[in-house]
C-alpha cells in the first residue's frame, strides 16, 4: 500500500477501507457479494467524519499489471465515500476504453484508490518554463484548450518519467498535437495525490 503526502492525509486504514470499499461496491454489481462481516466492518468504518469531506478521487483497476479501467472526479462536491462509490461502478463497468469488468475477472484485478488535493492552475511563460516548474512524481497534471481537456496523475510518472514524454503523451490523450504544450499556450493545473492500492500481481 502505498501513499503521497497531502495536507490532510488519510490514514493507512482509512485508505485500505476506502480500497475494500471499491471491491466491495464492484463485488455487488457482479453479483458476488462480500462476506457479510466484512462488508459490515467497511461500512462501520465508513462512519469516521473523514469519509465525509468533499474530495476528488479516482479508481483505477489493473489486470497483470496493466490497466483495465480508470475513471474519477477531479474534484467533487459528494463525500469521499460517496464519490469513490461512484468511480468505481464507473471504472468497472462504464470506462470507453474497456469492455465491463466480468465476474471471472474480480479475483485477478487490483484495484487501486487515490484521493485528490484541490487543482490549483500553474503559471508559466513558455514549454522550458512548464517543464521545469512541473514536479515528476508528485504532480497530477490538468491540460486544457478550448473544449479539448486531459489529466495524468501522478503514478503515470512511472511510465513517463521525462517530462517531455509525460506532456506530449498528455496532449495526444487530450486529442492535441503531441507538442501542443510547447508551441501553443494551454491552461495547466496541477494537484497531487494520496494513493492506496491492493497487494496482488
């Protein structure tokens, strides 16, 4: 399990409730319930004032160690519990890039919570400013242009250390040029994270 700082951190527990409650949300809509003890003690957790702040967040599912579904809130006006609830029914089942999650496939996914810092827009001047005021590994990064948007959070460093790549890998995600962010101004904000995720494959 594993976790980025922010202002006001979740506990290692309370991460790992919020990641059985995907499971246990996924599990009910596949017809494939959790024990009824463990599905009560995720619930009763659930009732620390902490799972009712506001808070973005997104649920992302792997299979094998690839991805099989991501979707989330950048920022939300429902509790924690409430949005994190919702991300995963739709990281599961709705994701446009992926076929529904089946029942054969719960035992073999891993499903990983983060919880999002407010967006906060970042100023800049030209692509070697942007570059070097960017944060690899702690940034999530927004891009915005027109009606064209996209994000990466933070753990896609991992695959895109070089800011360069993580950019122009983001502006191709939000249908731009892959070096829109170098020869063309875009709105960029930025947030970070406090992730939490299964032990599994």
């Amino acid at each position: 399990m594993t976790t980025e700082n922010t202002a006001a951190p979740l506990s290692p527990d309370e991460g790992r409730c919020l990641v059985r409650l995907a499971r246990t949300i996924i599990a009910d809509q596949l017809k494939h319930p959790l024990p009824d003890d463990e599905r009560h003690s995720v619930e009763t957790a659930l009732q620390a004032p902490i799972f009712a702040r506001p808070s973005g967040t997104f649920v992302t599912l792997k299979k094998k160690g690839h991805l099989r579904g991501c979707i989330g809130t950048l920022t939300s006006s429902d509790t924690l519990k409430e949005n994190v609830r919702r991300n995963a029914v739709n990281a599961a089942f709705h994701d446009p890039r992926f076929p529904p999650l089946e029942a054969q496939e719960l035992d073999q996914i891993v499903i990983e919570v983060s919880v999002l810092t407010p967006p906060e827009p970042l100023t800049y001047g030209d692509g070697d400013e942007l570059i070097d005021r960017l944060r690899p590994g702690i940034d999530g990064v927004i891009l915005r242009k027109g009606a064209a948007s996209a994000t990466f959070l933070p753990q896609v460093w991992k695959q895109l250390p070089r800011c360069q790549d993580f950019l122009s890998h983001l502006c191709l995600k939000a249908g731009l040029p892959a070096q829109a962010w170098r020869e063309s101004h875009l709105d960029v904000e930025t947030y970070q994270v406090q992730y939490f995720e299964e032990d599994g494959n």
